[in-house]
C-alpha cells in the first residue's frame, strides 16, 4: 500500500490507538524538506523481500510490482532501509 495523506488527525483521547502505531500508511504531513540524503533502490539488484518495507519507520516503501519504490514526499533518510537491505540494493545519494 502506497502512503497518502489522510485528512483526518486524533484530536481527542477517543480518537487515539489502543496500539502502539496507526495502521500502515497513516501520515499526516509531507517532508519538510530537511533531508540531505535520500535512498535509490537499483532494480537490478532488488528481488523484492520487503526486508526495508517491514523496517522502515516511516512507512514510505511500497510494492510496486515484484519490486519496491518510495514515497519521496514523506521519506526523511535515516538510511535504515540501506542498512537493512542484505543485498546492497539500496544506496544513499545526496539530495538535489
């Protein structure tokens, strides 16, 4: 599931998770345009295990097919889907 913006933000207790997360794909603000990195995934070397998709905090790796993409609007470039990725398809390029 590719992330969206959501129109909707808890503004009461009830409206808050029992959970210790929303649902994937919950975000409520785009990047605010801090990040000096960002991730590039090499569709060669990807084979799809979902690997950086399970261990990314910030829920912006998707499916795309057999493959995976991000969602650039929302990905801040921790790094932790390279650091994950066992096959080293993903690199970490400076932001343009």
């Amino acid at each position: 599931m590719k992330p969206y913006l959501r129109d909707f933000i808890p503004v009461s207790f009830a409206d808050i998770p029992e959970a210790t997360a929303y649902e994937a794909g919950y975000l409520v603000t785009k990047n605010a345009g801090w990040r000096n990195v960002r991730p590039v995934i090499d569709a060669q070397k990807c084979v799809g295990c979902l690997n950086c998709y399970l261990y990314c905090p910030d829920g912006v790796i998707y499916r795309d097919g057999s493959k995976v993409a991000i969602d650039y609007d929302f990905c801040k470039g921790c790094g932790i889907c390279r650091n994950i990725c066992k096959l080293n398809a993903i690199t970490m390029e400076a932001e343009k």
